[in-house]
C-alpha cells in the first residue's frame, strides 16, 4: 500500500493489491484528479475513509464500436418517452447521484469534496453528463471523466424505470459516433453487465488508455 503525500504522484498500477487498491491518501485536486484518470486510475472511498485510489486488476468496459442496442431498450429509445440532453445539469446529476439508494450500500462514495472537486473538473471540460427528462421532470443520468478516447464513467441515477438506461445507450451512440474506443464502467455489477459491459485485464485497458494520450 502506498501512502501519498502532497507530491503529485501515483506508483505504478502493477503495485496495485489484490483487490485493485494502489494508494491512500493525497487530495482531491483537479491536477491529481486527472493524472490519475490518464493512468488508469480512480479514487473511491466511503465518506469516513482516507481518500483510496483504485486500478482493479480487472475493469469493466463497453466498446462503443462493437455496442448492439438490445430489442427491448430499442423499442424504449422508439417510444420517445424521454428527452435526453448533454451538460445541461451537472449540478442536479451529481447530486442525484450522491443521494440515490443502493441496494447493498448503507451511504455514498460521492462526498461534498467529490461533487467540488469533479464540478470543478465539469467546468474545465473533463467531466461530462447526461440528463434524462420526463415532462420536463429530471429523472434520470450519468457523468464521468471524458478523456477524449476514453469515457470514464463515474455515476448514474434513475427516479423512474429505465432512465439511467437510456442514459447510459446515448452515451454509448455519442462516444461511437465520435470514435472513442471505450467506455470505462471501472467495477463489475450486474446492472452492468445486463447493459452489455464486460471485463478485460488492466493490462488490455491500459495499453488502450495510453494508445491516445
């Protein structure tokens, strides 16, 4: 384990434990936010922890490419019962993102200095979101780190059924309408998988990360 100090400074990810754990502490500042994204690397803590920094050994991926829009959510984007729009709410994703309920989660990862840090990232442009609306209504998105070949997803909320679906496939429609060579779902779920992401080896995700920089 790695204890960092004020330097602006990451070890290697291949020193990363087990589980995928690289660092403690530092800070949260866009300039180490950053580097740390353009090396694979992403802080996730509970709101009483140090700040961890994480490079799991496997990462959980969409190639925007090779994505097939199943029937089902298809028939959804067809219905046009949502509206869907870029960067118009950072401030309302994120903070919809911090309050929802997890099953299996008893509070959030996104604190107060996360929402700070990552709008300050938003307002530099490296940090993009996706509103889902209903009659007008806010009910749904994402955001995450945009690296400009890679997407780094962060976050998603849904306050209605299949919301931060629909969210999730136009982003995927964006990113390969831009030619971006993936999207980044960082851990494994479920959830996630059902949308169509898969794992590769850190080795895989870090020689595409670096293919562009």
């Amino acid at each position: 384990m790695h204890f960092l100090t004020k330097d602006l400074y990451f070890p290697p990810v291949e020193e990363a434990s087990y589980e995928g754990i690289l660092a403690i502490g530092g800070d949260l500042s866009t300039e180490r936010l950053l580097l740390a994204y353009r090396n694979g690397i992403f802080p996730w803590f509970n709101a009483d922890e140090p700040i961890l920094w994480w490079s799991p050994p496997e990462r959980m991926v969409v190639v925007p490419q090779l994505y097939k829009i199943s029937k089902s959510i298809r028939n959804l984007l067809n219905r046009k019962q949502f509206e869907v729009t870029f960067n118009q709410n950072f401030e309302a994703v994120i903070r919809n993102c911090q309050q929802v309920e997890r099953k299996g989660q008893d509070g959030t990862w996104i604190t107060d200095d996360i929402i700070e840090s990552y709008t300050k990232l938003h307002e530099m442009g490296f940090v993009q979101s996706v509103e889902v609306w209903q009659n007008g209504e806010l009910v749904g998105g994402l955001y995450g780190v945009d690296l400009g070949h890679i997407f780094c997803g962060e976050s998603m909320f849904s306050k209605v059924s299949n919301a931060s679906k629909i969210a999730f496939v136009t982003l995927v429609q964006y990113l390969k309408e831009n030619n971006y060579k993936l999207l980044d779902c960082q851990l494994h779920n479920d959830y996630l998988e059902q949308l169509g992401a898969f794992e590769i080896s850190r080795e895989t995700f870090i020689r595409v990360l670096k293919s562009a920089n």
